[in-house]
C-alpha cells in the first residue's frame, strides 16, 4: 500500500480546547485512516511552521483524499497538506521511464 506524510498545523481554538482538556489525537487519526482500510505508522508534533505530522499507510489515493478531506472540513486545522511517498523502487521505475519523456523546455526550439 502507498504511504503519505502529512504536515498538520492547529488552529489557535484548536490549541485552547487541548490545553483545557489534554487528548491523544494519534488514537482518533489511527481510527480515521483504519476507516478507509489504511494504517497509521506514525503521529508527531513538532516546533516550527507545521504543529504535526502524520505517516500514513493506505490503499490508494482515493482513500487517502477522503480521509484528508474529512479532517480538513472539520476545522480544527489551519493547514493539511499529504504527500505520496515513494519507494527506492519506484523512483528508480521513474527514472528509467523519465528517459523516455520527450521534454521541451519553454521556448525551446523544437
């Protein structure tokens, strides 16, 4: 199954409503990506431009925009953004077709 990271970032109420009653948040996000058939690898919080982040396991692409569309029409978030990973594997997949990709920079004379 792909894997995604997610950078989360909390609203200011958001923050309130924790300081004012402490919750674990990786249990609800464990539930939202095991809903779809997914698995959650891993939540963090961090310092900086991004409050948190999530690795998440799930079965395709769909899957992984309705959980992502879920959270983020819940607003609670100022800011959620995914990125599929890719494997070693798949990159190197990538690369051997990119050769085959007839590019043109803009302007270029064809």
């Amino acid at each position: 199954m792909p894997l995604y990271l997610s950078r989360f970032s909390y609203t200011p109420e958001t923050w309130a409503r924790l300081i004012g009653r402490p919750e674990d948040r990786s249990e609800a996000a464990r539930s939202y990506i095991e809903s779809v058939g997914g698995k959650l690898h891993g939540f963090w919080y961090a310092f900086g431009t991004q409050d948190g982040y999530n690795l998440w396991e799930a079965p395709d692409n769909v899957s992984m925009a309705a959980v992502a569309l879920a959270i983020s029409g819940g607003g609670a978030l100022s800011s959620f953004e995914t990125t599929v990973l890719l494997t070693v594997d798949e990159t190197l997949d990538a690369l051997g077709r990119a050769g085959q990709v007839r590019y043109r920079a803009p302007g270029a004379e064809r």
